[in-house]
C-alpha cells in the first residue's frame, strides 16, 4: 500500500508461474488485493463465462428434471452453490449481472457461497 511505484509490476515469478500487481484501480476496494484475472491455459476461460455456462446447463438440467411437477407449486427457485467463482464480491457480482444473460424458466436463481450461505446472491 505504502509503495511509491504506482505502475504495473510482476513482483514474483517462477516455474509456469508469474504475479504481476496493478497498483491502481478505478473504484476503491474493501480488500487490499483484487483478483483481476488469471490464466492457467487449462482452466477453459474466463471465471464469468465458466460461471455463465454451468449455471446454463444446471438451468437447463433441473428444468428437465422438475417439468413433471412444475404445476404442483406456483413458483419455482433454482440454488446452486458457487464452487468455480466463490468469494466474488459486490463489484464483481455486478460486472456478472451486466455481462450475463441466462435464459430460464424459473422464478428466481440464487448464487450461494459455498463458504457463507449468507453471501448469495440473484441473477
């Protein structure tokens, strides 16, 4: 925080593996750092996308598995268990309501942490 270079810096490095910390950033954080991206080359994109399509496909899924029973109960809630991108924050929450788009029949998806079921939220 004290550190008198504002500019991007790789601060550690190895075997496959670099750090690089931009010290600066458009909208103040509650945390010292944020995660603002990162690249294995095996991990099969973004942690939005990654997001976006199992909520896709768990949508889908459970919307095949209820049809049978759907008209039994006049609303209908999908929970699923963030397990790929837990630990998102309000920005980042955010950037995931502008930027995805699902399709669905249910009433309401909730999104829970899977370590605090109190930090969920509704897409």
């Amino acid at each position: 925080m004290a550190a008198s270079i504002k500019s991007r810096q790789i601060i550690a490095t190895g075997t496959n593996f670099e750090l690089e910390v931009f010290c600066r950033t458009s909208k103040p954080h509650s945390d010292m750092f944020v995660m603002a991206g990162c690249a294995d080359e095996d991990s099969g994109g973004w942690l939005l996308a990654e997001m976006e399509t199992n909520i896709r496909h768990c949508a889908s899924e459970k919307e095949g598995k209820v049809a049978k029973v759907r008209s039994k109960y006049p609303e209908w809630w999908l929970s699923l268990v963030n397990h790929i991108g837990y630990g998102l924050d309000d920005f980042d929450r955010e950037m995931f309501r502008d930027q995805v788009s699902i399709t669905h029949t249910w009433d309401k998806i909730l999104i829970i942490d899977p370590r605090d079921h109190t930090r969920w939220f509704e897409i």
